[in-house]
C-alpha cells in the first residue's frame, strides 16, 4: 500500500505502515520473590492481519534485581506467539537477563537493559493475525530477586 503526495491517508493506511503496534507501560509481567519464585506473564495487544510485514519484534526495557545471598539464583524473560485462534509456542524460551551465584550478605546487583526478541511470521500470522504473551521469572532461594517493566514496545517489520 502507497501513500501518494497531496492524497490523504485513512486511519488504516497509516497503521498499515507503521510499525509500532503497542508501547506497554504497566506491571502486568512484573515479578518478585517473597519467600518463594514468582512467574508472571502479560498478553500484549492482538495484532490483525499484516500481510506486508514478516517479523514481529518485541523491545523489552525493564530492570531486574538481586540481593546478595550466597546460592545461585537469577531473573529470566521468555516470549510466545501464537496465530489468532491458535495455541501460544515459544519465540524464545526462558533466558537469563541476570544471574548470581555468589554474592556477600549486604550486596545488590541491578541492571537496566533492552531485550529485543524477534519471531519469524507466518503466512497464516500474516493472514489472520497474532499476539505475543511475555513472561518474567524471578528465581527465589534466598535473598530477593526480581524483575520491574519499564517499557515493553511491539512492532512489525517487513
């Protein structure tokens, strides 16, 4: 689809082109340990049919923690797609943003990242849409571990 000089756009048009499909903001995947692991997940917005895109690309930008304490623990993210009306599968399984394993009493480690995660489309993605779920973990054995979304961003590409 061409958007000519001097023409307007609808509506469509302009979100057909574009690329940003969400920014998310909330705590809906945010994790913490309290005594115990803590697996969240968040369903970002569906998105409808992109026939003229074949990737879809998550921006995770958040801050994972870890408190000092002495046995191994971390803070993990994973992402899955699913076609509308179909079952989620894994883009990627649980991957390790932060891990320790060994750390003195007192000692805190806290990072800020961006994540990108990128899923192949397929035709029938394309066709009928998708919608990405994204997951934290936080992995408690002792001491704190945890995981706070600042921003997470959806987008297609072609």
């Amino acid at each position: 689809m061409a958007i000519e000089n001097g023409s307007v756009a609808s509506a469509d048009e302009v979100l057909e082109m574009s690329s940003i499909r969400q920014v998310y903001t909330g705590s809906g995947f945010d994790s913490a340990t309290s005594g115990a692991s803590d697996t969240q997940y968040h369903e970002l917005d569906a998105v409808g049919a992109v026939i003229n895109s074949n990737y879809a690309v998550v921006k995770i930008t958040g801050t994972a923690y870890i408190s000092g304490a002495t046995q191994p623990r971390s803070v993990q993210l994973k992402a899955q797609i699913k076609e509308t009306g179909g079952a989620y599968a894994d883009i990627v399984a649980y991957k390790r943003i932060l891990y320790s394993s060994n750390m003195a009493a007192g000692t805190n480690i806290t990072t800020t990242s961006t994540y990108e995660i990128v899923a192949t489309l397929t035709a029938g993605m394309k066709a009928n849409g998708f919608q990405i779920k994204v997951f934290s973990f936080s992995e408690y054995v002792e001491g704190a571990t945890s995981f706070t979304n600042i921003q997470t961003v959806q987008e297609v590409r072609i």
